[in-house]
C-alpha cells in the first residue's frame, strides 16, 4: 500500500472528507488529493499535522510502521465516537471585542456565535465543563506572528483550560483597554510576565505583578492549534 492509498483509508476510517481534513489540518485540499494520489510528497511537518488530527503515527502514514490507534473507540461504521469530538465555536470581531474585557461571561459570547466546527477532543486538550472556559476560534489579524505560523487572517483555536508555560503562543488582554493579542507568554522568577511577537519588529512588553493584580494582563486562554500547529518560542 502506497502513502497516498493509506492517507486516504485512514481519513475514510475517521469518516472525514479530504475538505474536513484539510481544514482541520491546515494543509490545502488540493495537497491532500495530490498526496492520496501519489502525485506529491510531503515535509514532515505537513505530515506530523495530518497524522495529528488522524490520530495515529507519522511512521504509519510515510511507511506503514507504527502506531494506527485512532482517537476514542469506534462504532460499527468505523468512525469516531460522537462524544470524542467537540463542537468550537467561531467568533467573529464584534464577539471578541465585547469579551475584551475578561473571560467572564463567556458562555454568552459563546452562545452568540453563529459558525462552529466540530474538532477531535486530543487535539484540544484538557476541555472544561465550565462553559466559561470552553475552547473557542477566533481570527488573528497582522503579522507579529508570522514566524511562528500564526498568519494574518489564520484562525486559531484557543483552550481557557490548558496551562500557559514559557514559549506557549496565548491569547492575551493586556493594557487599560483589554485589548487582545496572540503572543508568546514568558513567565520571571517574581511572578511578573512578558509577551513576545516571533517578529523582531516587535518589541516585547513586561507586566509586573502589581500589573497582574490591577487586570492590566491576563491568560485568556492557550493557543493550542491555528488549524495547522502553532510553534513555540525558542
């Protein structure tokens, strides 16, 4: 069996077009029906990220040794089971911009979304039964960013509940206004923080601890993919 005749079984075992797995991967459609056709090879980034959301191993993917575990048990049909996927809302400008000011409330903004996409549960993480710290997709605008594969008008999904350590891309609010941002979040020894763009054309920013304490800084979640996996800070 070829790569390309793998790939293609193990998306049609999880039940997922190649426009699902494209999406859900960030590598394009037209590349994944190149690559199920034996047309084009692949880096191994592209292919960490479809094995990713296939759930089994790059080296079953590239040669058809390793790991062919899938997510959560499957029914009769071969797909997964309903409650290992979770459905994330996606929220548009005027969403983001009225939870600006911090998470609370958040199961209203939530609700207000008028777009979701069903994602697999391990590529989110740990995911909260509070509704107020569900994951949520939003869209990034500009290119501070850019380096660490978070582009201008990617979205990128965010978890409320996952931990934030040194180097982790995070949405943040920062500043009087709340404002948000995805930034690499650094953690110092006092307990202060500092964000850090993967661009050099932008400065880093500092918050003190009497910073943290006044809200004019807070984890509003961890960026855990852009659909396509964000890289951490070195």
């Amino acid at each position: 069996m070829t790569r390309g005749e793998r790939l293609r079984r193990t998306r049609k075992d999880q039940g997922l077009t190649q426009t699902e797995l494209a999406r859900l991967s960030g590598v394009k459609q037209n590349t994944v029906s190149q690559v199920e056709n034996d047309r084009i090879g692949l880096s191994i980034e592209t292919w960490e990220s479809l094995a990713s959301v296939l759930g089994c191993s790059v080296g079953y993917l590239v040669s058809g040794e390793g790991d062919q575990k899938s997510f959560g048990h499957r029914g009769s049909a071969g797909k997964l089971s309903f409650s290992q996927w979770i459905d994330v809302p996606i929220l548009d400008d005027s969403a983001v911009a009225c939870a600006g000011n911090g998470i609370g409330g958040m199961a209203e903004v939530y609700a207000g979304a008028e777009d979701s996409i069903m994602l697999p549960g391990e590529l989110l993480g740990t995911v909260s039964v509070n509704a107020d710290r569900r994951p949520f997709i939003i869209t990034v605008e500009g290119d501070s960013m850019e380096e660490a594969g978070i582009l201008d008008g990617s979205q990128v999904v965010v978890n409320p509940e996952e931990e934030v350590y040194d180097g982790d891309p995070a949405l943040v609010s920062f500043g009087r206004n709340g404002d948000w941002a995805v930034k690499w979040v650094y953690w110092q020894r006092n307990g202060a923080a500092e964000i850090r763009s993967s661009s050099l054309r932008y400065p880093p920013r500092s918050f003190s601890v009497e910073d943290i304490d006044e809200g004019l800084f807070q984890i509003i979640g961890k960026v855990v993919r852009t659909l396509g996996k964000p890289k951490r800070g070195a």
